[in-house]
C-alpha cells in the first residue's frame, strides 16, 4: 500500500515507455522516475522526511507531478493548494497544514511574500520556487538537478500513514483538510483502474487542475497501470482538442462546464475518434450534454458522484449511460450505501433523503479537526449532506445539496431540477440557480446563465421560457441575470456561495 513504490516499479518493468508529456517535454518512465528520486533526495536533503507536510501552490507543471509521487516516495505529506486562493485564506490553509516546505512558481511568489511572515513552520531554506529565482526563495531546478537520481532510503511508511491533505473547495463552507492514506490512494488505483478499463497502453490526458481531487480519479490509476500521462498547463477547448487527437488520447476526466465548452465545437466528435472511457466528475452532467455526448460516440462516457472524503462514491458505467441516463450510478465494489431521513431512519427505495456511505476511499478524519470528523462520520457511515434517493435497482439518483436546497414559503426547491430545463434552452451554455430574499415567500429562486458564444437573449424573455416549463409554480425563478462567467474554484466547479452573497447583504441567509 506504499504507493510511492508505483514509479519505482513501472521504470523497472517499462523503462522506455512513454510515462508522461507536458508541453514540449516527453518522459520515459525511466526518465520519471529518476526525477521524483532527484526531488525526493533534494527534500530530503533539506529534512523533510516522514509525515512532514509540504504545501505545493503550484499551476499544472511537470514538477508538480514529480513532486507528488517524490513526496510518497519520502513518506512525506502532499498539501496542493490552489494557486487562485489569496492573502489571509492562503495563509490560514498553510498554517493549518503544518507545512515545513512550500513549493511554488515565479508568479505566485508575492502572494507568499505578502503572508510568509505568518507561516512560521516554514524555515527560510525551505521557501522553493520551480521557474526563477527571487530572493528568500531556494531555486527547486538546481536544488533537483544537483540531487542524486538513485531511489532514496526507504521510508517505513504504513497503509494507514498520511499521503496527502486536500482542502474542500470551500464551496459550502470553510474549507477543512481532508486527510487521505497510502491506502486510500491505494485503492483509487486499484478500484478506477478497473472501472475506466485503464492498462499500460492507455493514453490519459488531463487539463484540469492537479490540486483539484478528482484529478487523481485519472493520475493515480495512470500511475497503477503504467500508461501515458498527458498533462496540459490549463484547459482551453483549442488545444485540448488538438492534444486528443495528436496523442490519440483514450481516457479522459473533465467537469461538466468543460464539456459544455467543448460540446460548442464542431471539431469535438473527431478528437473522440480514440476514446475509450470521458469521465464526468465535479456536479451532475445535465441531461443534455448526456444525450449528445451519446450521439457524437456512444458507449464511452461514464459519470462519478462522491466527495473527496470519500464514502459515497457511485459510478454511472458507461454501459448503463443510457439504460439510466439520470442516475448518477452505483457504488463501488465492496462498499454500501444508504438513503435516511433527518432522523437518521432507513428510507426506501424512491424517497428522497441524505445520502449516506462507506468504502475503502473513505478519509480517517479531518486534519486536526475531530469535532468535524465526528459530525461527518457517524457509526461508521459518511454524511454526504447531498440529497438523494435509490431507485428499484440500487442506482443513485442525486437531487441536489442540502446547502443548495430553497425553502421557498415552506415548500423544498431543488436547484438541480431548474438547471436541468434552463440548459435545454438553445442559447444556454451553463446556468447556476439559487435562493435570492423573496418578500412574499422569504426565497425565491434566481438562474444566473451564461450563453453560447455568439448567442444574445433577452433576461425577460428567457424568464418566461424558464417558467413555461418547470413543473410546479414554486419552481418558478424570479428574475434571470446573464454573466459572461461563474465564479469557479480550482475544479472548475462553481462557487454558488459567491454568486448568491450579494443577494444577502445585510440579511440573515443560508449562504
């Protein structure tokens, strides 16, 4: 359950396999691994060893992924961090972390230097930057180049040792950091090697953030099986496209927003020509974009609902894409699954309740944190907080958060349902509806949009369309706005908390 042993073991058996592409640069498995040991020693060199945290505010880089897999290699703790967070909430996730190191990139560096006074854990030599030089910073490339590429000591980890800290994204609340194992990571591997039908000849290519947790839905099954990595510094329709076809991409993970963008180019049918498996991950894939990701080429998209604490992960297969187009799946092998109400009461199949679970990728806890371990995790089973129910045949069918939900003159308004009939409108890109403060009903609901490119609709008009079409009057939304973009973490997924917050100045909310 070491999984800092997997790059060790794919240079040994596959040493001049293709491993891993990023811009103009094409490594081996050899090469890989012989640059993770380099890292690893330069770290180690400087004392960071066994449990020690390291913060990586780093963009989609080649030495962000060497330093993940270097960071297993020592025993060491990864703590990625989002390079959009900023001033006092950077600050607070790295103190909280207890991070001895910190690794960042050029353009980042003053917002480290604004906060570094703060992060007393961190000593001055400790302070790495991977493009450049700055003074207080050490440079990562010499500091690596000047390592020895030979494996480092080992490391006398345990399958129940942390590998790394990922902070929530902080879109329901403070961000906390969610401890995940050798052994949970592990089984990432193991189980999503086998549920995307992943081997040695598999081409992944990944344009997502690799601090955002479903990354690792794609990297770490890559690393288990051996396959090619493609890693591009950010995703832009273009070049994303451009790179599937070049490297004859076969799997592939991206968020609903992302294939929504892609899904408005004509060139998006061809790039799939050598697919095999296109995840959707990070919030439900509307109804929409399923039955024409269907029609561009069937039987290759699959779609993942969990949490990055794990527990409650369920995959839509892509055999059953279509069988059960708006489920969102079933657990995973050796894992279980429960609907209750608020009093915690075992609720049949079709009623609507929290979605509860338990599997081998769930967190032993929170960082630090046991008060919010024990709310989450309770008799063994992880509250989701989502709401849901399961159908006849065990299969999920998410409803929406509970945070999310609008009580609107006491009647429960799902989001979700709203969203699903506002991206049906031909102009529609995307659309995020929310509780905004209703005189009459105390909520009421709001769809922000954002439009195709080169499509212009009237707020009015797509209001009354809106309204034309829910299915009860309670769905109705108040009032439309179009934006030109959402608010977005590192996932891509979309910080409603930010777009509802100027609704609620001044009031009581929910936010």
């Amino acid at each position: 359950m070491d999984i800092g042993s997997l790059p060790t073991r794919n240079a040994r058996h596959w040493p001049d396999r293709l491993a891993l592409v990023f811009e103009d640069r094409r490594l081996t498995w050899r090469d890989l691994n012989a640059r993770i040991n380099q890292a690893a020693n330069a770290l180690r060199q400087a004392g960071v060893g066994r449990g020690d945290a390291v913060a990586l505010l780093l963009p989609n880089s080649l030495e962000l992924v060497e330093l993940y897999w270097a960071l297993a290699k020592l025993g060491a703790v990864a703590v990625p961090l989002s390079p959009l967070l900023r001033g006092p909430t950077l600050e607070t996730l790295i103190r909280d972390s207890d991070a001895v190191a910190l690794v960042t990139a050029h353009h980042l560096a003053p917002e480290v230097i604004r906060i570094r006074a703060g992060l007393g854990s961190i000593p001055g030599h400790r302070f790495y930057l991977i493009d450049g030089t700055e003074p207080g910073f050490a440079d990562y490339r010499a500091a690596t180049a000047a390592a020895l590429a030979a494996e480092p000591p080992p490391s006398g980890i345990t399958a129940q040792d942390p590998c790394q800290i990922i902070y929530s994204s902080g879109t329901t609340g403070d961000p906390k950091g969610i401890i995940h194992t050798h052994r949970m990571r592990a089984y990432y591997g193991i189980n999503f090697s086998r549920t995307w039908r992943m081997a040695g000849n598999s081409v992944v290519l990944q344009a997502g953030s690799l601090v955002f947790n479903g990354s690792m839905l794609m990297t770490l099954p890559w690393m288990y099986t051996g396959a090619r990595l493609v890693v591009q510094r950010k995703f832009e329709p273009a070049g994303y496209l451009a790179a599937a076809v070049q490297e004859r991409v076969t799997h592939a993970m991206l968020v609903p927003s992302q294939i929504g963008s892609l899904l408005g180019h004509a060139e998006f049918g061809a790039a799939l020509a050598t697919f095999e498996t296109l995840l959707s991950v990070g919030a439900p894939l509307p109804l929409q974009h399923k039955q024409r990701l269907s029609g561009l080429k069937p039987g290759i998209c699959c779609e993942l609902y969990g949490l990055t604490e794990g527990g409650s992960t369920t995959v839509l297969d892509r055999n059953d894409f279509l069988r059960k187009p708006g489920s969102v799946g079933v657990p995973l092998p050796l894992a279980e699954m429960k609907i209750v109400d608020d009093e915690g009461q075992v609720l049949p199949p079709g009623a609507i309740g929290e979605i509860c679970g338990r599997n081998a990728l769930m967190m032993p806890g929170y960082h630090k944190r046991p008060d919010l371990t024990a709310r989450a995790v309770r008799d063994g089973w992880l509250h989701t907080g989502d709401v849901g129910y399961l159908d006849e045949d065990g299969f999920l069918f998410l409803v929406d958060r509970k945070k999310d939900m609008i009580i609107s003159g006491g009647v429960n308004v799902y989001p979700k349902d709203i969203e699903e009939i506002v991206t049906a409108h031909p102009a529609v890109q995307e659309a995020a509806v929310f509780g905004v403060p209703d005189p009459r009903w105390g909520e009421a609901p709001h769809c922000a949009v954002i439009l195709k490119p080169g499509k212009i609709e009237d707020p009015a008009a797509l209001q009354r369309w809106i309204n034309a079409r829910v299915g009860a009057a309670y769905q109705r939304v108040r009032d439309v706005s179009i934006r030109d973009e959402f608010p977005r973490n590192a996932a891509g997924k979309t910080l409603k908390r930010e777009l509802r917050a100027p609704f609620w100045e001044g009031r009581e909310s929910r936010i």
